[in-house]
C-alpha cells in the first residue's frame, strides 16, 4: 500500500512513521509514504500557498494552483515508479463524511491513496471539484489543519494491515470490528490495592471467559453507545443469547433506578 501525502507540515507524518506499531508496516515496507509540500510548488520567493477570500471574510484560502500542480506530480510519480495504478484522492474535512470502522476496512483494501491536508480557512473550491474524489471527516468538530485527521485515518487503515500488529486477531478484537465496543481487560498484578481481577478471567476456562468478555462488550456498548447496539440488531449480530442478557442489564438498571 502506499499513501501520498499534501502537506505544508510534512514532518508531522512522522509520528506514524517514526513510532509504535504503525513505523513497522513502514520498516517492513509494506506501506510507503511519501510527502508533498504545495509550498515546492510556487513560483514566488516567500512559497505562498494561501490568500485572501473572495467575497471578504476571516481566514485565509488554500490556493487551487499550488494544490493541483502537487497532485499532478504524485499522479506522475506513481506512472514513472510503479505498475500501481493511483487510488483516490481524498480531502480531510469537516464537511466529509465521517470516518468509522466500516470505512477504514473499505478503505483498507485500496493499493494507494493520496490524502489532501487543509490548513487555514478552507481549500479554493475549485481544487475540490476538479480532483477530489471524496471528503473524510473524523467528526463533528473542528481542528487546524488537515495533518492530524489523516493522521488518524492512516493509523486506522495500517492496524487492519497483515502483518503489522503483534498479534493477528488483535485488529478483529479491537471495538467496532464487531460492531461493539470492546471488553475491559486486565494484567498483573491480580490484587492491586484490593482491587481484584475478575475471577473468571483467572480459571483458564476458554468458553467462560468468552462467554464473560461478550457479555461485557454488550453492556459496555449499551451503556456508552445504544445506538451501536440498535445498528447491530438491525445488522442481525446479536444473538439470542445477547438479546437476553442486554435484556437482564435493562431490567437490573431498571430495578436500580425503582428503588
Ligand atoms: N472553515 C472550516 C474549517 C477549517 S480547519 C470549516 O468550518 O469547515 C482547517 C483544515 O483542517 C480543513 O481544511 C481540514 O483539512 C482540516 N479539518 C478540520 N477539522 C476536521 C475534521 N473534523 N475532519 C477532517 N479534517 C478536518
């Protein structure tokens, strides 16, 4: 896989690059990323990116030239250095749709992508609708830049990489690969402060400790996130089983709040 990166912040790719799990797909090379800065792409001396809205306002615009001169580039790198054929070309936004777990597995089977980072007040439109194949947003809220939220999604797609995490269930196991969040989990010591590991986990009894850590993703989903589990009932992933003891958790949270 291979991500290409529009950026005038290069350096902060590094912390996927450089750290944790996520810098092993690179050492391994099965993923390759590589920068381009719009900023290598002026003509004037000061490398301006970046002006003054039409129609007045705060904030500053992305320039279109500067953006589309650097995609023209990656789209030749790509034809000169590879039989990969260029994937999408996707715009990190607020206005995007917003990325979930669904998405990174779609996203995840794709040979490249290339990821537009926004800074200022927002991108010139008309880069948007020449080139932009979809925007991506990682939620309702607003950050400065496009560097981070790529960040996020990048990291999503490399966990669900072969190869990458330690282990090969791990990514299956992780919250939302289910459609529920995950279960608590515990390490050493088993006594802390008097605080003790739940027991089931201790008695090596693998359907038990099966049974317990569904039944805790169930009540943890229903308590932070119902509205995963009605998105899971309605994608037929809960068992009768399930049913019951979300059920038995409703009705001892009801019993609570009638005392
Ligand atoms: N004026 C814009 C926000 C600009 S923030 C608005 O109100 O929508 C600058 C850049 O940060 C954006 O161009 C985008 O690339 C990035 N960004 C900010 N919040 C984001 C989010 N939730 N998801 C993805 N990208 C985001």
């Amino acid at each position: 896989m291979r991500f290409d990166v529009l950026t005038i912040f290069p350096e902060m790719f590094e912390a996927i690059t450089q750290y944790g799990v996520t810098s092993r797909a690179f050492s391994k090379e099965i993923l390759h990323l590589k920068t381009w800065n719009p900023r290598d792409f002026t003509s004037d001396p000061r490398k301006t990116v970046d002006d003054r809205a039409y129609g007045g306002g705060p904030g500053m615009v992305m320039m279109v030239g500067p953006l589309e001169d650097a995609l023209q580039a990656v789209q030749e790198d790509i034809a000169s250095s590879s039989a990969m054929k260029k994937g999408p070309t996707v715009l990190m936004s607020p206005q995007g749709r917003v990325f979930n777990q669904d998405l990174a597995k779609e996203m995840s089977q794709l040979e490249q992508i290339t990821f537009v980072c926004g800074r200022y007040e927002a991108v010139d439109q008309r880069f948007i609708e020449r080139h932009v194949d979809f925007e991506l947003s990682i939620g309702d809220y607003v950050v400065s830049g496009g560097e981070l939220p790529a960040l996020v999604v990048m990291d999503s797609l490399i966990r669900l990489m072969p190869n990458v995490l330690g282990d090969a269930n791990s990514a299956q196991q992780d919250s939302f690969s289910d459609g529920l969040l995950d279960c608590p989990h515990y390490t050493r010591p088993e006594n802390y402060k008097n605080f003790l590991v739940p027991g089931v986990l201790l008695g090596g009894h693998h359907g038990r400790i099966e049974s317990w850590r569904r039944n805790e993703s169930l009540i943890a989903t229903q308590k932070s996130r119902p509205d995963l589990i009605l998105a899971a009932r309605k994608k037929g992933l809960l068992s009768l089983k399930d049913e019951k003891v979300l059920q038995e958790y409703l009705e001892t949270l009801a019993s609570g709040l009638n005392k």
